[in-house]
C-alpha cells in the first residue's frame, strides 16, 4: 500500500510525516543489518574460496553481482503477490533512469573486477593499507560533488578509520604470497589504487542522482539495473577468459573441500554479495554517501574480527588497537550523528511551536523529506 495515499485516506494529511518517519528507523536498521552480514559473510566466504585453493579472479568478480535475480523479489513481490504497494514497479522509471543506472552499473562492475584483481595478487595486508585510502578520497569527493560538510564529527571519524586500517595492514604484513612477481605486484597495486578511487567516486555519484530518486522502491529498481549490468560485464569477460570452464574445472579439480562445498560456497557468496551492495546503497539513498562510505570501511575493521573468530586467526597487540579504532571512530560518527538529528528535531519542535502554519506551509529543508521516503515504499 502506498504510504502517503493510504494516509491521507486513513489519516489525513496532517499524519503523512509521523508514518514517514516512523518508516524511515525500520528501515534504516535493516539496511545496516543488510550492510553488516553482507559484508562480514562475504569477505569469510571470499577467504575461504582463496584459502582453499580458488584463485580465478573473473569467478570471484562475477560472484559480486550474479546475484541480481534476487532483486526480483523485492521489486516485484510487494505489488503483485503481497498487493501492499500501489505503486507498480518500474512506474517513471525514466529512459535517462535507466541509462544513468546501466552507466553506474558498469562502473561498479569495473570496481569488482579491479577488487578482485588486487585481491588476488597482493597480501592482505598491502591491499588494505591501499583501500584505507578510499574513505579519504570519499570524504573530499563528498564535499565537492555532494557538498558535504567536513565537521569535527566526520574527519575524526575518518582520521581513526583510516589509521586502523593503516595499523591492521602494517601488522600483518607476514602473508606475502609466494608466487608474488614485480608485475603481478604492480598490477595489483593499480588495481586496488583504482578500486578504491572508483568507489570512493561512486558513493557521491550515487547520492547526486538518488535526489532524484523520489521513494525508496525505485531506488532498488534501480540497484537491480546496475547489478545487471555489472553482471554482464564480468560474464563478457568470464566468456573470454574461459571462467565459467575455469568454474567447473575448479569445482571438480582444485577446490580442496569438493564440488559440492564448493557450489555452496559460491552460492552463498552470490547472495551475501547483494545483501552487501543492497545494505550500501540503501544507506545512501537514506543518509549520505560519507555514511555509507564509513559504515564500508568500519566494516573492513569488523572483518578482521570475522576472521579471529571463523578462522582463528591471531589476534595481537596491533590488531586489537586496530579494532579498537575502528569502533571508536565508528561510535563517535554514530553518536555525532544522533546529536546532530535531536538538535534538528529541537530545532523542528521549536520551529512548530512559534508558528505551526508557517511549518505546515513549507517543504522540509532535510535531504529525506516525506515524498521522497513515503511513496511507493
Ligand atoms: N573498492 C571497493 N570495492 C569493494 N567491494 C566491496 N567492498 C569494497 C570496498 O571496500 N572497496
């Protein structure tokens, strides 16, 4: 059912802000929830496709986005089996919609390709230090393209981020791979510096076109396009490159846990992929792309615990601080956060009770106003 129509019917117009907002939490925690297992899930299921033996890096691009199918179901589930929404899918859904989402979509499947292509050559430890750097880029990218403002809040936030990344990659710089040659290395190098540029650019990018988004259902509507697209980028170099051969032969021949741990391996990795990229850009859509940008490269911190507790890996002193960092850098983004929404809504209430009609009259200066959280959600 669509929020605003279902209101003004039920409600009347007054009550379309409090559905909004009581709508807007909900959804928000489970976009972080999406966020949180996608990423922690997804990067102990990569590992574990490399740690044993899978190494194919086309396979392990095309995992990032194959599973666009199960967009569907959000998409089309809620108008035609659930009839909870009037608005039918893919409704204004522009032709300039749709090329700006088949644009995007290669661009994230360009960072998928040069992620695992990094991944694949460098040490643990150098690809991280390199992918701190993106939160940085993200930040200054954030204020000239979305004008974001750089507070104490967020460079605090984004200085602690990016040392606990630096601190985790410096102590563990012991997992060097032993067939790591100069070029494979230089490769590597480029590819994550690349990686972490362009998605340090495609947060903003986002931001700067989910203001025209108007409701949250289109904003999957169009993940579901760029993950498409993202997907038939890798599958026109999985065809190539031979990867759906390479796939089988690895299922079958290399992957040192057998074929059918290593389907359900990759099967699960699909899924918790989406989840990830889905938590992501629903975080934009509902904050801003410096939030999502920090709740990414917090993440990055909260795998090394992954790894302690799934893998037993060791957890010294550097680690620990490390960890340390990242949460406090996160907690302090998060708290900044809430004081910044109560004195907005102190200043909302105030606003309300000096002059409710001029309040009732004007649109709401916030980023996510009503229409753009209430239709069609
Ligand atoms: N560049 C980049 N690509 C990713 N894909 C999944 N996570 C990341 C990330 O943190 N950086």
């Amino acid at each position: 059912m669509n929020i605003n129509t279902s209101n003004n019917r039920d409600n009347g117009e007054q009550d379309q802000k409090g559905v909004s907002k009581k709508r807007y939490m909900p959804l928000l925690l489970i976009n972080y929830t999406c966020l949180f297992l996608g990423s922690v899930s997804s990067s102990l299921l990569s590992k574990y496709y490399f740690n044993h033996k899978g190494s194919n890096k086309w396979v392990s691009t095309w995992v990032q986005s194959a599973g666009f199918p199960f967009l569907l179901l959000p998409v089309f589930l809620p108008y035609y089996l659930f009839q909870c929404t009037q608005r039918k899918p893919f409704t204004r859904f522009t032709p300039r919609i749709l090329s700006l989402s088949i644009f995007i979509g290669l661009m994230l499947g360009l960072n998928n390709l040069l992620f695992s292509w990094g991944n694949s050559y460098l040490p643990v430890s150098t690809s991280a230090l390199l992918l701190s750097s993106q939160l940085v880029f993200n930040l200054i990218l954030s204020a000239i393209m979305v004008k974001q403002k750089i507070t104490f809040t967020n460079l605090n936030c984004v200085i602690l981020l990016t040392l606990s990344s630096i601190l985790l990659a410096l102590g563990s710089n012991h997992d060097k791979p032993q067939d790591l040659t100069p070029t494979k290395y230089m490769i590597g190098f480029v590819a994550t510096i690349g990686a972490g540029l362009l998605f340090a650019l495609y947060l903003p990018i986002m931001e700067m076109i989910y203001k025209k988004v108007y409701c949250y259902a289109m904003m999957i509507e169009m993940q579901l396009v760029m993950e498409l697209s993202a997907t038939i980028l890798a599958s026109v170099g999985m065809v190539w490159d031979g990867g759906f051969t390479e796939m089988r032969k690895e299922s079958k021949e290399v992957f040192d846990k057998g074929e059918g741990v290593y389907w359900v391996t990759m099967i699960t990795n699909v899924v918790t992929w989406q989840l990830c990229f889905m938590g992501t850009a629903g975080t934009v859509f509902l904050t801003c792309s410096l939030t999502g940008g920090i709740c990414m490269t917090a993440l990055l911190g909260m795998n090394v615990l992954g790894g302690v507790l799934v893998y037993r890996e060791d957890f010294g002193g550097v680690k620990i601080v490390s960890t340390v960092m990242c949460g406090w850098g996160f907690c302090s983004y998060v708290y900044g956060m809430y004081v910044n929404n109560h004195m907005m809504k102190l200043l909302d209430d105030h606003k309300q009770n000096i002059n409710p009609s001029i309040e009732m009259a004007q649109p709401q200066p916030q980023p996510h106003s009503d229409l753009h959280l209430g239709l069609g959600v």
